[in-house]
C-alpha cells in the first residue's frame, strides 16, 4: 500500500466536496448550491501532506429529491461498489461521514447514517463525524458535541472523533480571521489522527524501482522534484544528448522507498563512432545500477505537450520494446502544460493520437515543469497527478533479468544509430580501449557482445514485488 483511501459520504448538499476543497486550498471538486446535486459518480483526489499521500474520495450524496440526479438507490450501489473495490486492493483507512449542523440529530440524519454504514458492508472500518457549516452554531462545537451525545447514542451514530467546521473563505459574513485556516487544519487533524496505518509496526518501506526517460529538455529532473516534494535534482538545460547517462535519486515517501534513474536517452541524430562508445559504457553503468537493485518496476516515460517526433517513438521503442521486452509497464508524464486551463484538458484532445502512435501506457500525469508556476496552484496540482499515476502502480511486479542479457539487447537496438558501422576484430579491441578507455579485459568481453549477431537472450522475469523489495 501506497496511500491512505480517505472515504467522503453523506447527504446530499451537505458539502462533502467543499470538504475536499479545503482540504486542498483550491477548488479540485465542483460545488454548487443548486437544488440537484453535483457528484454523480465517485471522483478520487490525490493530496500529498509531508511524505504521507492520500486518495481522498468524493461519493454521491444520498437523499436527493425524486428530481435529483442520484437516487439514495444509486448513491448507495456507488458507495458499495467503491467500498469492495477499495477493500479488495489496499482497503478503507477511514470513513468520514459528512452531515450539516442540526441543534438536534433527526431521524433524517440517523436514516442517511444507516444507509452508509451499510452500503460499506461488513467492512471493519473507522467512521468519523465531519459537521458543516459550524458558523451557524451559537456555542462552542465541543458544548454542541456534548450536548447531542445521547441523541446520536440513541439513534445508533457512533464516531470515533468529529471535527466542526466551516468551509467559507475569511472574508465572507460574517468575516473572520484565520477561520478557514483553523477548519483546515481541524479537518487534516480528524484524518492523520483516526486513519487505519498503512503498514503494521515494524515493517520496512517497500522498494520501487523507477527508469525516468525521454529526450533531453522535456523536464525531466522537474518530474523528479515534483515526485520528492523538494529541489533534489538540478533542473538545466545544457545536459548533453546522446549519451545514455543517468543519475539515481533516492527518497522516501510514506511507506514506499523511491530509487528513480533519471536517464539521458539518445536523441534523433546518428551517432558517431566516440559517441557510440560512450554511450554504451553509461548504458553498461545504468544496466549494472538497475541488475543490482533487483530489477525495475516502472518506466516513467516523459514526453513534451507538443508533437510527438520521431525522437519520441525511438526512446519508447528503446526502453519499453528493446530494454524492456515490453513486460514493464510505462506510465506518461506530459509536461510543459502550464498554459492549459485544465492540464488534464491536454490528455482527453490527445489520448487518440497517442494511441495511434503505437504509445501504450497503463496511467498519465498531465503537468508542468516549471517549479513556480502561474497560477502556482498548477504545481499542486501537477504533484497530485504524478502521485495518482505512481499509487496506481503500486502493486506490479518487478521486471529482472541478468545484466549480460540486458546489454546484448540493448547494444543491439543502438547499432542502429551508428553512423558508418562498427569497426571488426583487433580494430574494434583498440577503439574500446582507446576512445571506450576499457581495459584489455573489458575490451574482450565487450568485443565478444559486439560481434556476436544472434547472442542467447533468455526472457526476463517478472517477480511479485514482495519477494523482489
């Protein structure tokens, strides 16, 4: 598990998605104060506080009006559905059930508490109290929560804590200062002090092994940053191409230790003879680096929000076909986005395109890469969308094979891009030594790879990442 599933339910119009906005400081969900409700299906948000991530889930309302645009019927199938859903994979961390202030708790109220409890079955869950509009109280939310203790008790409402508070912004009426602060901070508190743990005590934080590509100047390091939560990796543009160099970035977040290989991969032109023997020898240090952490589990292939170039297909191919016998799996990270009202908008004009490109991919992040955007909530949300794309990753497994096998493939694929052919026999040893700067050995063994056309390539295996972290 990768991140906490932080469950929203309640009536309808009660302001479970202005819950999720504050919780944001931005408006991530749609609200209105029409008459039909506004959530019909279950949305997912990602917010990321510290090194903790959270899949916080917005569900339709129950309750609405025989004109609404969900039935408590449908409300309640939804909420099942997302309950056996969530309980099959990672599990329900905890339950926030949403109502409006009441001076006193109805049997209303005490109805939409039952239908949720049982749409989420016989899940063992904890359930907390979220009380809106806490603006309209004349006392104290502790005094009001005393108060109706043994109305809930004799309707059945059991919570394990409650947080009462306000969603309007500080100016609103009547105006106060630092109200919205105080009800966002009283909101993370409920969540982090009554949320399931993640891992049991003791256990070690799993490992995830991720290859970062693309072509140079597409913000990769950006990616990088964004996924870490601070400036660790230099992001320049003078990084020289064709070289297949990498540099490794370890960190932790919640239970999950992160090892991301940040690759320079190759670009359009042709190589040169020195430049093939460079990029070679960093191939050999980033197949070594990989084969010793016990294989990878992700492809991070990032790509520029433009048109998709030739260079664009020959990294793919290089990595996800060639490296990668296509049995590792390739999430999209398209940056550069920062001038689209909604980033995500990039994705639902261009998933076709993608496609026909012959570009699979089993998750995307729309972002930006600039680190201080405008508006600067697009860095939000561009974290979000890397920790959406990341969390569904959480459970593939890890793709191994010997580091032999994997440099004979690769040296394969990146014959093509030589311009004017490999030198033979003792000129192809001097070139290694010379330009490569291999010793005599290493000469030898690189020149048995080189020369052999139809080496033995075992498949690679991929091994559950219990037994592979």
């Amino acid at each position: 598990m990768v991140a906490y599933n932080i469950v929203f339910a309640g009536e309808t119009g009660v302001g479970k998605s202005s819950l999720i906005n504050l919780l944001f400081d931005l408006e991530v969900s749609p609200t209105s104060n029409d008459i039909l409700g506004v959530t019909c299906e279950r949305k997912r948000f990602i917010a990321v506080r510290g090194s903790e991530v959270y899949r916080l889930w917005d569900t339709p309302g129950f309750n609405e009006g025989t004109l609404g645009n969900v039935s408590s019927v449908q409300a309640a199938k939804s909420l099942e559905c997302l309950s056996k859903d969530l309980e099959a994979a990672d599990g329900v961390h905890l339950l926030v059930f949403c109502f409006r202030f009441t001076k006193a708790i109805t049997g209303g109220l005490q109805r939409v508490y039952k239908s949720v409890l049982s749409s989420v079955g016989n899940i063992k869950l904890s359930v907390v109290a979220a009380v809106t509009h806490a603006d309209e109280m004349r006392q104290t939310s502790e005094v009001w929560w005393n108060g109706t203790s043994s109305q809930r008790e004799e309707k059945g409402m059991v919570f394990e804590d409650y947080a009462c508070v306000s969603t309007l912004e500080d100016g609103d009426h009547p105006p106060m200062e630092g109200r919205r602060n105080k009800a966002r901070d009283d909101m993370w508190q409920l969540i982090k002090s009554n949320a399931k743990q993640l891992l049991s005590p003791g256990s070690l934080p799993k490992e995830i092994n991720i290859i970062l590509f693309g072509q140079t100047g597409v913000g990769k390091s950006s990616i990088v940053n964004l996924i870490a939560g601070a400036p660790i990796a230099d992001v320049s543009a003078d990084v020289v191409g064709c070289t297949m160099s990498s540099t490794e970035y370890r960190f932790i977040v919640g239970p999950h230790q992160y090892r991301i290989w940040d690759t320079v991969g190759l670009e359009e032109a042709p190589l040169s003879m020195d430049g093939y023997f460079k990029a070679i020898l960093k191939a050999l240090l980033l197949i070594r680096k990989v084969a010793s952490a016990g294989g990878v589990n992700l492809l991070l292939f990032c790509m520029q929000g433009s048109r998709i170039t030739r260079t664009v297909q020959c990294n793919y191919r290089l990595f996800y076909e060639m490296f990668c016998e296509k049995q590792v799996p390739v999430g999209l990270v398209i940056t550069y986005l920062e001038r689209e009202k909604d980033m995500e908008d990039w994705w639902t004009r261009n998933e076709r395109s993608i496609h026909d490109y012959g570009i699979k991919n089993i998750g995307h992040a729309c972002v930006t890469g600039l680190p201080n955007p405008i508006p600067p909530e697009k860095l939000v949300l561009s974290r979000a969308a890397i920790y959406g794309l990341l969390t569904d990753c959480d459970r593939l497994g890890r793709y191994t094979v010997s580091p032999d096998v994997w440099f004979k493939r690769l040296l394969k694929s990146m014959k093509n891009l030589l311009q004017g052919g490999l030198p033979r026999g003792e000129k192809l040893m001097q070139a290694l030594m010379t330009r490569g700067g291999l010793t005599e050995e290493h000469a030898k063994r690189l020149r048995k790879h080189l020369e052999d056309p139809q080496p033995e390539e075992p498949s690679g295996t991929v091994a559950n990442i219990e037994d592979a972290a």
